[in-house]
C-alpha cells in the first residue's frame, strides 16, 4: 500500500515514519521547514528502540495524497475541515482514509465533509518534534480501530511496521477513553508546562485528576457511551509510561499556537451543558489554557 500523511508533526512522522522504515511507499505532508530537512537529510527518529534517519517522501501541497491506498490524517482538531477540503480532490475513490487525531469527533467530521466513510484510530504514542526533520519518541505507538471491511489490510500494514493495530467493537468507548486521558493532561501539561510524570504526583494535583476523570464520567453515561476498562487506572499508568511527554497542548502555548483545548476539555464542557451535567473543573482547565493562549 501507498501511505499519505496529511499532517505531518510528532503523530504523523511516527506512524508515516514506522512504515517508511519497513519499506512501504509514504509520503508526509507537513510544513516547509520539516518537509525541507526530511527531503535533504531523512526523517530522523530518534525512538526508545533506535535513532536514525529513515528515507521517506515529504510534500507541502495535499496533492500528493494522489494515488495513495492509505491516508491517515494527523492534522490538529482545529484544522480538520481545512483537511477535507483540501484532500477532497486527490483522494483515490477506494482509498482508506484514517483519523489520527486528538477529540472525539473528528472523523464524524471529516466524514461528513467528504461525504465518504473515515474511520476513527485512537493514538497512544507520546512523540515530539524535537526540530526540522526531528521526531523524538517518547513511547508507546499501539492503534485502536473500530471493525469495518477493510480493516485487516490495516492491520496487516502497521504490522510490518511493528506498531500494534487492536480492532475494537466499542471503538466509541475507547475514542472516549483517550478524550478522558487528554482532559486530564494536556490542559494540565500546557498550564504548568511540566511533562506527565511531573505532574502527576504534585501535591493535590490526584484530588484534580479524580475530579475531570468523575465529570468526563458522567458526560459519557448521560451520552449513553461504555468507557471501557479501568479508566482511571489507565489514567494513573500515563504518569509513568510517557512519563516524559509533554502534551501537544503545552507545546502549542508555549510557541504561541491555538491549541486543541476547544475540543478536548471543551468537547466535554459543551457535551455536558447540552446534557444537563456540570463540568466545573473541566471548565476551569479549559478556561485557563485559552487565557494562556491570549496572553501570548
């Protein structure tokens, strides 16, 4: 299969990265300054596992999507629209189109925009780019993915890769499983601009976590959503296995971006108004990374 990757950052280099790696035909689509350097030196990977530079293609332009089987999105929630316009001409009528992105609802929407099925992957990879053509990987990498027909050629493709693909019957669930780990750390990694294991063991910073783990709880119940498994004991085991990521929400305050907030913390802030379930602390993180966004 061909790869395209629309959004090539930290998500979007890792997983267009691991393929290249394996020898599949990738193609990245990003901004100029790491398109320029992946183009004239490799993408490097610096990994827990192995540090090179991996040959691979890299584009500025969405046509470069053109006659790719594969396309996954990696683009922030914020430009998702702006996505499917721009992909909406070049995408093969058979093509597999993917969402790797932060928030719930971004392949309902980029569906909805393409009038043609997209299929929702949630992410667990702690990743950075550390500079031009520089992707630091901080761990993890596994998919989750709803079933749909053609999902074990997906599978099949990552698994030369070895990045592991799960295929989920609750995928709902687990897309707001993630959502849940997100609201607890990316507004709390971008307010105090500290990484995860530091975060977590702060003094009354467990009382915080268990109060956004509790209101995106009961969102998700009065949404008529299963979170599956032990959330918060999933919550607890980022702490240690990203131990020292930053989330992409710190990154974009900190270099003067808008961040994801809107639909992470925000999702679940507007979720709950509509279903009668107060969100005060998730509204309080919500609110406190948009004023640091004002600010800089």
């Amino acid at each position: 299969m061909k790869t395209a990757v629309l959004g090539a950052g930290a998500v979007g280099c890792f997983y267009g990265g691991m393929l290249a790696r394996a020898g599949r035909e990738v193609v990245l689509i990003g901004r100029p300054q790491h398109a320029d350097a992946i183009n004239r030196d490799g993408l490097y990977m610096e990994t827990l596992s192995f540090q090179e530079h991996v040959r691979v293609a890299a584009r500025t332009d969405a046509a470069g999507i053109a006659g790719a089987d594969m396309v996954l999105c990696c683009v922030k929630s914020t430009d998702t629209l702006q996505a499917a316009a721009e992909m909406a001409p070049h995408l093969a009528p058979d093509a597999i189109v993917l969402s790797l992105q932060n928030g719930y609802d971004n392949a309902e929407r980029l569906q909805a925009a393409l009038e043609r099925p997209v299929h929702p992957a949630v992410v667990y990879v702690a990743t950075e780019m550390a500079g031009p053509g520089h992707l630091r990987h901080h761990g993890r990498g596994e998919l989750v993915i709803g079933p749909f027909d053609r999902s074990a050629e997906v599978i099949a493709e990552f698994a030369l890769a070895g990045v592991p693909v799960t295929v989920s019957d609750n995928v709902t669930g687990a897309l707001w499983a993630k959502l849940i780990i997100n609201c607890v750390y990316n507004g709390l990694s971008a307010i105090t601009q500290l990484p995860y294991g530091r975060i977590a063991p702060g003094e009354g910073i467990a009382g915080v976590m268990d109060d956004i783990v509790a209101e995106c709880l009961a969102v998700a119940q009065a949404d008529g959503v299963t979170v599956p498994g032990d959330i918060r004991a999933a919550v607890a085991a980022i702490a240690a296995s990203m131990a020292t990521q930053k989330s992409s929400t710190a990154h974009d305050v900190a270099r003067g971006r808008k961040s994801e907030i809107d639909h992470i913390n925000g999702y679940v802030l507007r979720r709950g108004a509509a279903l009668g379930i107060a969100t005060p602390v998730n509204r309080t993180i919500h609110a406190l990374v948009r004023l640091l966004e004002g600010n800089r």
